[in-house]
C-alpha cells in the first residue's frame, strides 16, 4: 500500500500527534454504499454466500439478521422490516463485516492503527468488487466512536475536550440542585468534497449509545466523528481507499482541534 498524502483541513498541522488506545476508542466502521440495483433486488444469498468464501480464512462465523426500521408519525412509532443483513465475524468476535442489498461495512471493536485497519478493508472491497460487479457507489463513510467513562474525564470533560463539542451538557450547575442526565451535540462540517459530521454525547449508566459497543455500567462521554463522501461514482478500489485513507485523516485532524492538553497528557500516543 503506497504512502498517502496526510489530509489536515481543520489544523494544517503535521507535527503533533494524538492517538486513542482501547478502551477509549470504542468502535471504527467503514462503509460502502450504492445505489438500488437492478441485480441487488430480490435474494442476494448467492452473491453472499460466493463473498462469504472469499472472506472465510479471516471471518469464519456468520450470522443473518433482518432490517428493522422506525418512522416517527402522527400516528405514533410505525416498523418496517428490510432484506437480510448477512454478517461474517472474526474467531476473537473484534471484526464484522455486514452486507445487505445496499451496503457493506467492515466495524472494528478493537482499533490498533489505520494501516492495519486498511489492510484488513481492502480484501473486502475486492471480493465485493468480484462478487457483486458495481457500476457506481453513492457513499463512502468512515466513523470513529470514541468512549471516555473514566471518573475524571466524566466529573470535567472541559478539562479534555474543546467546550464547543461538548454543547449544553458543558454548562456549569449549581451543586445539588440540578443534573445533567443525558445530553447531545451535533454539527457537521464540508470540507471540499468530503463532510465530516462530529458528535457528543453524554451517556447514562445502563444506557445505549450505539448497540454495536453495548452499555457501560458508569455513565460516559462520547466523542463520534463521521467522515463521509457522497456522490455518484464509478466504482474503482484504488479511488475508495484513497478516499478512505482522506477520511481518517479528517477525522483524526479535527479530534486533533478539538483536544486539550490534558487529554493528550492522559491519553496520548504515537503516530498512527
């Protein structure tokens, strides 16, 4: 894989570095989408099963699992149910690849470094490219989940984070007379032809943010950021990953703008 040119649109800096270890970097996924095909419409079994032979040495467990999805109407809370999502895991139960008639993603529940994340994405997209024969892609998305429930970070989250991300939930209370109990802050950024949708969250103890990393026993914050590139185009596996490869370094740079001092004193690492 040759070397990619490092993407920092939000600092312009590539001297300092910021790298999260497990536990804190909860969940990475990557997904490809596409547009409603004409030979993806009805029962795709074969062309996951001839994809699942393909990726059997590194993902030897498979599941299926049927969509759901929730529309919010006049009339209360509607449930439709989707195709088949076909799931192929890891022997350690750390990497899931997950196909529906749209979509694949490659998720990541124990994230050591972009390059080996890459590597392990690349394989996929050829045996999606061999199996599946796409004319055009519509999305590529990367996302980072990033899970801080250490008492310290929890107590004083400015102290770590830049308050802006942070929204409501950073507003200093009076002692013992209200609480924060949940909160959310969202925006997104374009920059250029990619767009970077960032989150945080302030999470309950026994609550759920994403089901993909469960619940926590203590309440934490969460740190998401979502790269992604929409668009119509042709599909070619040199342009995804290098577009992947873009969106990593987006991601990371803004976690760059946005961290304190004290939390790369706390959490800091090597260059990934």
């Amino acid at each position: 894989m040759k070397e990619r040119k490092r993407f920092r649109p939000f600092t312009h800096d590539e001297e300092d570095h910021i790298v999260l270890g497990s536990p804190q970097l909860a969940l990475v996924v990557c997904q490809l989408r596409w547009p409603l095909l004409t030979s993806m419409q009805g029962d795709i079994s074969g062309k996951a099963q001839a994809m699942a032979q393909s990726l059997a040495d590194d993902f030897p467990m498979c599941n299926q699992a049927q969509e759901v999805s929730f529309t919010i109407g006049p009339g209360g809370v509607a449930q439709t149910q989707g195709g088949i999502v076909y799931q192929w895991v890891s022997i350690d139960d750390m990497w899931r690849v997950s196909l529906n008639s749209q979509s694949v993603a490659l998720s990541c529940l124990k994230y050591t470094a972009f390059d080996d994340f890459a590597k392990r994405l690349q394989p996929i997209l050829e045996a999606v490219d061999k199996t599946m024969s796409l004319p055009k892609i519509d999305r590529i998305g990367l996302r980072y989940v990033n899970q801080f429930a250490e008492a310290e970070f929890v107590a004083e989250p400015e102290r770590f984070v830049d308050t802006n991300i942070l929204g409501f939930p950073a507003l200093k209370l009076p002692a013992n007379d209200a609480m924060l109990v949940t909160g959310l802050c969202q925006a997104i950024y374009q920059v250029g032809d990619v767009a970077l949708q960032a989150r945080s969250a302030f999470v309950p103890a026994q609550q759920v943010f994403d089901p993909s990393i469960g619940q926590l026993a203590v309440p934490a914050w969460i740190v998401d950021l979502d790269g992604f590139a929409e668009g119509v185009r042709t599909f070619s596996l040199e342009s995804i990953m290098e577009t992947v490869g873009k969106l990593a370094d987006m991601d990371y740079d803004f976690f760059k703008l946005i961290a304190q001092p004290a939390l790369k004193e706390r959490y800091g690492g090597v260059p990934a």
